[in-house]
C-alpha cells in the first residue's frame, strides 16, 4: 500500500481527533445520566410537586417569564 503525503497528513489529524471524540462521548454521556437521574427524581415526585414541575414547564414552553 503506498501512502502519500495527503495520506499521512489525514491519517495524523485523524488520529489527533481521537482524544477530542473521546471528550466528546464522555460529555455527552455524563449529560445523559444527569438526564435518566433527573427523570427518575421526578417519577417519584408527589402529585402536588408534578403539577407544580408541570407548570414551570408550561410557563418556559409558553415563554411566560413567570
């Protein structure tokens, strides 16, 4: 197999990238289990507590300040 120039060049940034996919798919799995642990929290939340989550929700969707 006969690699160029461009080859090499690819294959060094390629291999550079490796370490920032890595940090990438570390981030984005830290923000997964901070999302799973946030929907088990409020699966377990008191009625009265659901509807009040259920109207902070309700007013962001809307866009109503408060």
């Amino acid at each position: 197999m006969t690699v160029t120039d461009n080859d090499l060049e690819r294959l060094v940034r390629e291999a550079h990238d490796e370490d920032a996919a890595v940090a990438d798919l570390e981030g984005c799995l830290q923000r997964l289990q901070r999302a799973r642990q946030a929907k088990t929290t409020l699966a377990h939340l008191p009625a009265d507590q659901l509807r009040t989550v259920l109207q902070m929700r309700r007013r962001d969707l809307d866009g109503d300040p408060a």
